[in-house]
C-alpha cells in the first residue's frame, strides 16, 4: 500500500543559513569597502540570491546591519563589563591606560584570537566608525551603556585641569586612532619600514604600543 506523501515544511536551519550566508557576504563586502559604497544589489549578486530576499529576513539594509552588529557587539560589551568588574575589585581609579584599553582590548583579542572572521568584522566596525554610519552610532552608544562605566566621566577625572570639552575632544581622537590602530594589527611592513622588516613585531606588541602612544597623547598640554 502506497503511503501518503507528506510535505515537509520548511525548515529553520535552511532559512538560518541563508541569512548567515547573507550576513557573511556583506560583512566581507562592508570590510573591504564600507557600508556606504556596497549596493544591496552587490550582497545579493555575492550571495546568488535573488532581489527581495534581504528584505524578507532583515526588512532592508539599516536591518541588515543591525543583524550583522549584533552578532558580535554583545560579546565585546560583556568583556568589557567584565574589565570594568575587575577594576571595581582592585584598590584606586581605574588609569588613563586602562581606559584606552577599555576601548581597545576587546577588539583586539577579537581581530586577535577570532580568525579571519574576526578580525574582518574589527575592520567592518572600523569602517563604520569612519563613515559616522548612524546605525553604528546608535547600536555603540545602546552597547556601551550596559559597560557600566562612562568613559567621558572617567577620562574628565583624571584630566581635572582640562575643560569638558578638551575632554571629548581627547576621547573622540583617541578613540578614532584606536580603531585605526586596530584596523592594522596584521598589517606588513610598510615598503620604508627596513629594521620593522628584520624584526617584526606581533599583533600583541603593536596592541600594547598603541594603547601606551594614545594613553601618553592624552596627557599632552592644551593648545
């Protein structure tokens, strides 16, 4: 007797793994060039998709960069609710060396310790950073509220002698060559750069003198 055919339903995982495919595509994509410069039309062309489907699993592309977000944001603000943690633990203010490092050591243990899909999505966060991408902006800033601890406030702390405004001045400079910074650990050499060439430095190496050079540049007199 002939059983019945039943149709099966689509699944979850073949759904899940088109929108993975899609996040990775235009992560790569957004790496290499930013956000602002890659087309829908280009994500879908990387992924074989056809038009619409970015719209069916993200609404369109602001959804879809918020997915591509959250997939690491959460995990770099629990570290760095965690260093914040440990500094509660320790006798004295956290220093100007911990702040910096605050900002940069999660990303870097990310670029670091996470592959090439790590380090790809530090150079996305880069990237959006530099374009001053509103949805970047708002998802860093609702992040950053869960560190437990404000960087502003902390930073005029230790710069008492420095009006507010050199203060975020300061953070907003710092900030920006950390990510910079950060964009470049795995960087060669340049062409120019003879004894980097006979005696190079690891990805840690370059962390630790990039934190120490923002760390010294804040101090620096008012101009």
């Amino acid at each position: 007797m002939n059983q019945p055919v039943t149709r099966r339903r689509p699944a979850e995982r073949p759904q899940g793994a088109t929108r993975e495919r899609i996040l990775d595509a235009a992560e790569q994509l957004f790496a290499a060039r930013g956000a602002a410069a890659v087309s829908l039309r280009e994500i879908n062309a990387a992924c074989g998709i056809s038009q619409g489907v970015i719209h069916y699993h993200f609404g369109g592309r602001d959804g879809l960069l918020e997915a591509l977000l959250h997939r690491r944001l959460p995990a770099l603000t629990e570290r760095r609710r965690q260093m914040v943690t440990q500094w509660h633990q320790r006798p004295g203010a956290p220093t100007l060396y911990d702040l910096m490092s605050l900002i940069a050591l999660p990303l870097a243990e990310l670029a670091i310790d996470g592959g090439a899909a790590g380090a790809r999505f530090v150079r996305v966060m880069v990237r959006l950073q530099q374009e001053r991408n509103p949805v970047y902006e708002r998802l860093a800033a609702h992040y950053i509220t869960g560190v437990g601890f404000d960087l502003g406030q902390g930073l005029a702390a230790l710069l008492p002698e420095l009006p507010h405004a050199q203060v975020e001045l300061r953070l907003r400079i710092a900030h920006d060559t950390l990510f910079q910074g950060l964009s470049q650990l795995h960087e060669p050499p340049l062409e120019w750069q003879h004894a980097l060439q006979r005696h190079p430095v690891t990805p840690q190496q370059r962390l630790a003198t990039l934190i120490a050079m923002v760390t010294e540049g804040l101090k620096a007199p008012s101009v």
